[in-house]
C-alpha cells in the first residue's frame, strides 16, 4: 500500500511542474527605444508583439512581417488579396487601375526570396500563378514606381 501512495504523489507532482514550466517560459525585454517585447510558449494574447507602429500578430514565431505591412501607404493604393489562403492561383485587387509593370516579390518566414516576376494588371486585377510553392505562409512585396505595399498570403 506503502508504495502505490508515492507513485500517485509522484504522477500528480510531475503534472503540476509540467503545466508551472510551460507557463512560465519566455523572456521579456526592453529595446533601447523603449519598446517592451514579451514572448512566451503558447500565447493566447498579443504578447510577443509591440503597441507602437506595427501590426499584432498571432503565433510562436515574431517577425517583422507586421512592420512591413503597417508601411502600406493607405492614401496611395488600396489592395485586396483573395483567396488568402490559395492553392495555386492568388489575386490581388486594386483600388485603382494600375498602368505601370508591378514587381513581384514572395519571401519565406526566414527573409529568403522564393519567387519573382514582373507583370502588368488587368486594369484592377493582377493574378499570379505559384504553384512552386510548399505549404506555409509568405511576405508578399508588390512594387511599381509609384508605390510597394506588403502583405501576407498562406499557401496550402
């Protein structure tokens, strides 16, 4: 009887320090401009990102994906980027019709270029084919000579 009583305490203890280790792993920092960043394991909340010029996002690995796509020039162009998450075939549509020859550039998670091509729009429109891509997201940069704006596409 003796012996059955230390492997339940022992059982039930390690669950307990399992859950406080999981919990309480992390860091947090102050940047030299005054930036708090707070990052821990399975965050349910926006910390791991910062309150000031950037855009929250979600998930275990911070990038600086969020400051990318907060610099869209809003009084320039507006854009819509459907279906977000795709297969092969992505669009982008405009808030006006682009005459210039628009850069595309497709960025993995690490800052790798993984596809590049130059296209002109269909009036509004611009599709893209990327059926090289594995699954996973991407940095999207489209650029002109009149503007770059950011966003972020999840191929699956």
């Amino acid at each position: 009887m003796r012996y059955l009583l230390i492997l339940f305490t022992v059982t039930f203890q390690g669950q307990v320090l399992h859950h406080q280790m999981i919990s309480a792993q992390g860091v947090s920092k102050k940047l030299p401009d005054g930036i708090l960043v707070s990052q821990t394991i399975g965050q349910n909340s926006n910390i791991g990102t910062s309150s000031f010029d950037y855009v929250i996002q979600q998930g275990f690995q911070q990038s600086f994906w969020g400051k990318y796509i907060a610099s869209n020039p809003p009084e320039k162009i507006k854009f819509n980027t459907f279906p977000n998450p795709f297969i092969q075939t992505l669009n982008f549509e405009f808030s006006k019709p682009i005459a210039d020859d628009i850069e595309i550039n497709v960025f993995d998670i690490s800052g790798r270029l993984f596809f590049k091509q130059t296209k002109k729009a269909d009036d509004f429109l611009l599709t893209v084919l990327l059926p090289v891509l594995s699954r996973g997201e991407y940095l999207v940069r489209l650029s002109t000579s009149t503007f770059t704006v950011y966003t972020k596409i999840i191929k699956i």
